[in-house]
C-alpha cells in the first residue's frame, strides 16, 4: 500500500553505560532505545510522544547520527546510515536538520540572525555571497522576520523569534527531514500557537517530513499524521493520530491521555488510576507492569512485542484489543 | 466571613541599571478560607513576583511600594523580619517549580523536614523526626522510614516535589502559595501531584494560590482565576466562567491558541499577534493595546481599571465594558 518509507528502522538499540558507584562494581547500563522498530514516511508528520527518559531524544539522535546505535539499523532513502562513506554522510546532513528545544542555548550569541541562518550554506559550500545573502533573506521573510533583523544579535530577539531563526537555520540546506526536538516547549502559550502554524505552513511549502518530538500531549496530537508513543526505551503504540486519541490500545497511552488536564472545568478528571513512576528495571516481562492496572500473569513472564493489530496500528501489549 | 487573604492595590518595583519597573502593578485579590485561586500568565507577567511579594522574599533590588497584604486581620506588609518569618513556613507556605534548587543537597530529607517542624513547632529532636516521616508517609513516599534517610538527589522528580510538599506541609499552612508545582514534571506525575495537593487541601481546608501558565491544570483543579499581563490582573471570574465566558481579549486570545485537538484538528490555531511588551517600555493607557484587534482612541489614552461586568467576574477592557 506505500511507497518506501524515508526513514526505515529496524531493531534499534542503543545502551548507554553509567559508571559504577565508589562501591559497586561494574558499570550500570542504561537501555535508551530498546529493539525500535518504526518507519518515517515521506512528507508525514510523525510524532513522537513520550515522558522525560523515555528515549525519544537518544532516538531523534540516532537518527541525525549525532550518535551511533549500539545495533540494529538506520536506512534513510533505503541506504544504510552507517554504511555511508564522509562525501554520503555530509549530504545525509544537509537532508536531515534538527530544531531544538530551547532558542536560547541553541544559538550563538556572538552571531547575528543572518550569520546564524547563513552558517550551514559556508560549511557546505553551497553558493557566492550574493546568493548566500539572497537565500537568508528570502528565507527570513518566510519564518516571519524582517530584513532590518538580519544583523541583530539573538539577545535583541524574543524567545519566539528566536525559534523562529532556528528554523531558518534547519530550512536553509532544503533537508528533506525535519527533526524537531519539543520545538515549543519553551515557548508560552499564546507564542507556541504562532510557531506551531508557521512550522504546518513550512511543511507545506517545502514538501517537508516532520519527525515531531514532544511530551506535550495536546501539540502533538494537533501537529501529527501518526503517532509513535515511547515508554522506557520501548515503542509502546504506533497508530493514526486520531485512532491514539479516540481509542488507545495500550495501557500506558490510556494512561497518559487521562492525565493530560482537560481545558473545561466541567469534565473534572478522576486522576486515581494514574499512578507509579517509570522506573529501569531488569525485570522479565512487560515494560510497564509495574504500573498497569490490567496486569496479567503472562505480562510478568514475557515481553509483550510491537505486533500489527491491523493495517495501520501497533501496539504492544498482551491484552492488546482486549482492554475497554 | 471575612477573607483570609486580602491584597489591596499591591505595587512591586524593581529598581534595575535601566530604571525602575513595576513588576506587579496595583494588584487587588482577596481569598475565602478553602478557595484555590488561580494566577495565570505569560513569563515576565509577573505571577511570581506577586506570590514573593506576599511572602515578602523578594530579590535585594525589589521593593513593596505600595499597598496592603491583611491575612488573618493582620497585614503583612507591616510585620517585623522577625515576625513575618515566623509566618513563613508556619501559616503560609510556598512550594516551588524546581524542587531540586529549594532542597539542600548535602543534607538527608527527613533531616530538612525535621529541621522546619523543630523551628516553628519548639519540639524536640525525636519527635520532629518522627513527625517529618509521618509527613513523608502523608504525601504518598513508600518506605518513609528508609526513604527519609536518602539526599535529595537520590530521589525522581516526582517524589522530590512530595518532599517539598511534606516540609510545606508540616506546619500545617492556613495558605499555600505554589509556584508552577508541576511545570517541571511528566504529566502523569503531574496528574499524581495536583492529585495529593487537592487532597490536602481538602483534609486541612487550606487556601491556594496557584501559579500557573497551564490553562488544563487551572480548568481541573481551581475556583477562581486572576489572568495577568504586563504586570497587572486583566481579568478575574470564577473557573466556569473564564473558560465559557472570556471577557477580556488577552484572555479569549489565550483560550482560543491552545490546540485543544478537536476531531479532525483545526488546520491553524488562533494566534495573538506580536509578544509581550517589555516593562521598560510601556506606554500610557492599556498594555495590551497593541497586540489587540479591538483597541480604539480610548486605549491609548487611558489606562482601563477591573470592573464588574457580571457578578464575580471583572475584566480591565475599555470595549468589554462598553459593551456590557
């Protein structure tokens, strides 16, 4: 039914290890991404959910190959990311661009907004000065900002705007995949709004692919075509945006939706069967059960893996389609 | 009955190398025995200078310049350091965003707890102590004996923010001042938090006041709302109210750019434009005039006042009270 996926994962790993205390021997590992399984497909937002820890992040690196899995594969236009020589590695980069988080921390404060925007057309040695110059203004336009900016400083911008030159930045190579790393969270209310329009608009202008990474419930829901949620290193649900929403099939995502706060006052919530922490543990079994209310014996015994439910949602839970 | 909290035109400046700003401008609020009032805002809004001014913490280069703060018949503004510390963590309480920054490192919870409660109560060490695990055992840590010989880092978040809710707790407030409590969790720790905070409340028929940019967590879990900008309360109405029936327009420009998700999702939120004006530079009449579709002469030239639209519920627009 679809064409290659953009982005193919297959069997993702990738374990970090914490050294030892003064007095425990050996070191401790940290599984961040666990046997991921997940395709990225051309021109879809796909989101990526989860709590702080969950591994989204390591994942989103993995990706850009800002950092190597421990195993498993990354194919990216069906060629193996790892297999890619320096020339390929360099024109993967200027295919996949980040946005970060924070627009504080993520610029250079000693550069101007048009140095900053033009910076990646240097280092990949794309164009003269007068295209250069050409292609960051026409660009800064597009996200919002005006000529007279260019040569101001990231301290003269608001925390909008500078998001705003962040995603000029990504935009400048023309990448066929944007990572965005909770591209608003750091941004208030009535200022997300206008990034979250203007990144739907970009997307459209420039046939982008969307990997959006977010813990924040409502954006992503409102951002995404499809929906990964990430639980522990582990992909939990995979589902349309809409079928997440209207009717989770795993715990964990059933979990998460009730403790999302409604915005009106008179669907109070109960909150009572949202409980636990997520919590490494070396234990057999699912993932989750130390927190799920539907736990079954088998669920202590083995792994529950992400298994097709039907066409276009996974899920991986024993009792999947079996919970109301 | 009386209220318990009663702040009369309090006006916080902030003398900085550029001038002296007003950092809360004239604000009035006042609180029934048991009510939650919600405080809402962009950052730089000034919330949390609001809730400082109340417990008197400011930064060395802030001062009160104006106003009255009456709890309990007494007002505040006019205690001794002496006296008004005693309050502090006796009859008002604060709990912060970051726990972690709020707790000693170097020193095991139980110990901090222990150390209020032997402070404000003149117990003696034992009891304190067994007082403090009783307190760990109330805000829902298992294991409080075991757990109240740990450092604060060796617990989550979560459980980090139970502790500094314990140690609020212990002298059992009559007022609690908290400051964005759950901005910095997972939102299924934050449905836990919000749940024991209401619990306690509830147990110990405490007032609220709670700072917050979320409208969700305000929706699920407060009486009243004071919206704020730039310094001053713009609009003011019990929970059902805001949420139905938004009178000023920085409110229902709030309201209307959250992603609520609705079936099939909106293709653009509703943005305010521009950004919050700096206190630097503000100008004669209303602040937020400039962001703002309905401005006309008036605005700019006087500065509208909270008045009484519709029983309990102010707004501070020169159209909204022409309409009404």
């Amino acid at each position: 039914m679809m064409s290659n996926p953009l982005v193919d994962i297959q069997k993702l790993d990738k374990k970090y290890s914490l050294p030892g205390g003064l007095l425990n021997s050996g070191d401790r590992i940290v599984h961040a991404v666990n046997g991921v399984d997940l395709q990225i497909r051309k021109k879809e937002t796909l989101g990526l959910v989860g709590e702080s820890g969950c591994g989204k992040s390591t994942l989103a690196r993995l990706i850009t190959r800002l950092e190597k899995p421990t195993s498993g594969v990354i194919k990216f236009q069906g060629v193996d990311i790892n297999t890619y020589d320096k020339e390929a590695l360099k024109a993967y980069r200027r295919n996949v661009q980040l946005i970060f988080q924070d627009p504080y921390s993520s610029l250079n404060p000693r550069k101007s907004a048009a140095v900053i925007i033009r910076e990646p057309l240097v280092i990949h040695g794309i164009g003269n000065r007068n295209s250069r110059r050409q292609a960051v203004l026409n660009l800064m336009e597009k996200v919002g900002l005006s000529a007279e900016q260019a040569n101001r400083y990231p301290h003269e911008f608001s925390g909008g705007q500078r998001q705003r030159i962040g995603i000029a930045r990504a935009l400048i190579l023309r990448p066929e995949l944007i990572i965005a790393d909770e591209p608003v969270s750091a941004l208030d209310v009535s200022i997300q709004a206008q990034i979250l329009n203007l990144l739907k608009d970009l997307k459209e202008e420039f046939g982008l692919t969307y990997l959006f990474v977010s813990h924040d419930l409502n954006v992503i829901r409102h951002m995404s075509d499809r929906i990964a949620v990430m639980y522990l290193g582990q992909i939990v649900e995979l589902a349309d945006t809409k079928d997440i929403y209207n009717s989770p099939l795993h715990p964990y995502t059933k979990m998460l939706l009730s403790a999302v706060p409604s915005y009106d006052p008179q669907k109070k919530k109960s909150r009572a069967a949202i409980k636990g922490e997520a919590r490494i543990q070396s234990v057999q079994g699912c993932i989750f059960q130390n927190r799920c209310s539907y736990k079954l014996p088998v669920c202590l015994e083995r792994q529950p893996l992400l298994k097709k439910i039907d066409e276009e949602r996974f899920c991986a839970c024993h009792l999947a389609g079996a919970i109301k | 009955m009386p209220p318990l909290l009663e702040i009369k035109e309090l006006t916080t400046v902030f003398d900085t190398n550029r001038g002296r700003i007003r950092a809360v401008d004239k604000v009035s609020l006042s609180l029934q025995q048991g009510e939650t009032l919600a405080v809402v805002g962009e950052s730089g809004c000034g919330k949390t200078m609001l809730a400082l001014s109340i417990m008197r913490l400011l930064p060395p280069n802030g001062s009160i310049i104006k106003g009255a703060v009456t709890f309990q018949g007494q007002d505040l503004l006019k205690l001794s350091s002496e006296e008004m510390r005693s309050k502090r963590g006796g009859d008002i309480a604060m709990i912060f965003q970051e726990p972690m920054t709020s707790l000693n490192p170097v020193i095991r919870i139980g110990e901090q707890i222990a150390e209020a409660i032997r402070l404000h109560q003149k117990l003696p060490a034992k009891e304190a102590m067994d007082l403090s695990i009783e307190q760990l055992r109330e805000v829902g840590i298992p294991e409080p004996e075991r757990r109240a010989r740990d450092y604060p880092h060796q617990l989550s978040g979560g459980m980090r923010q139970r502790v500094m809710i314990a140690m609020a707790m212990s002298c059992h407030p009559k007022l609690l001042l908290a400051d964005e409590p759950t901005t910095a969790l997972d939102v299924t720790i934050q449905a836990q938090i919000l749940e024991l905070i209401d619990e306690l409340k509830k147990k110990n028929n405490m007032t609220v006041i709670l700072i917050t940019h979320d409208l969700g967590v305000i929706a699920q879990t407060a009486d009243n709302v004071a919206v704020m900008y730039a310094g001053k309360i713009v609009e003011k109405a019990p929970v059902d109210e805001i949420f139905a029936r938004p009178l000023h327009p920085y409110t229902i420009g709030l309201i209307d750019s959250l992603p609520d998700g609705g079936e099939g999702g909106q293709r653009y939120l509703k943005t305010i434009a521009g950004s919050v004006p700096g206190l630097y530079d503000l100008t004669p009449g209303c602040r937020f005039r400039e962001r703002c579709s309905w401005s006309f002469d008036q605005c700019a030239a006087v500065e509208p006042e909270l008045k009484e639209i519709a029983t309990g519920h102010f707004a501070a627009c020169w159209k909204t009270q022409q309409k009404y």
